[in-house]
C-alpha cells in the first residue's frame, strides 16, 4: 500500500482495520529528517527532564497546548522557562483534585 515518490520519501497509503474504520499510514521521513529528528534528541531528552519537574499540571496544561495545536518544541522551551520552585511555592505543579459527587443519574 505504500509507494516510493520522486524525493526519496514513502506516499501515505490508507487501509482498512477489521472494523472498516478508514486508517492513513504516516509519510516515512527520508534521511534529512531522520538526521534532523535525531539532531533533537538530547535538547528534547534535557526539555521533557525540566518538564517533569514542572510537576503534573505544567505537563496538563502543555497537552491542552498541544491538542490545540500549538507547535511542542516552541511550547516546551517556554514551559521550561518556568522556575519550579516558584511552580511549588504557589502550588501550580499539582492538578486541582477531582470532585466527585456521590449519585446516579435519572
């Protein structure tokens, strides 16, 4: 279901799961952006540790970001930014607890 184009990049291709459900198949980056994605790697392995002393809402607030839209790398940089004691002191690194009200529905 694949096919090889002209700049050395695979074509997406659609498929079918079991369901019907129409699925597509991701372009195969060729070497440039293999290389370049590999090139990030040790800044993004640096980002997600900074992140993660963020605590668990900077991490929340990022995945609404990114779900939006926004662009992950320019998104982490400014997260990162952050001085998680400042986060702590304020108690902005922890998700508001969860209400749950005791009930069914009518």
């Amino acid at each position: 279901m694949e096919r090889q184009n002209g700049s050395g990049t695979t074509a997406a291709a659609t498929a079918r799961d079991p369901r019907g459900i129409k699925l597509e198949r991701l372009p195969v980056p060729d070497t440039a952006i293999r290389f370049r994605t590999q090139a990030y790697r040790p800044r993004l392995m640096r980002l997600a540790a900074q992140l993660h002393e963020l605590g668990p809402r900077a991490t929340y607030e990022l995945f609404l970001e990114l779900i939006e839209g926004a662009p992950l790398m320019e998104r982490l940089e400014v997260y990162c930014r952050l001085d998680p004691d400042v986060l702590r002191a304020l108690g902005g690194d922890r998700l508001p607890a969860v209400r749950v009200v005791a009930g069914g529905r009518r």
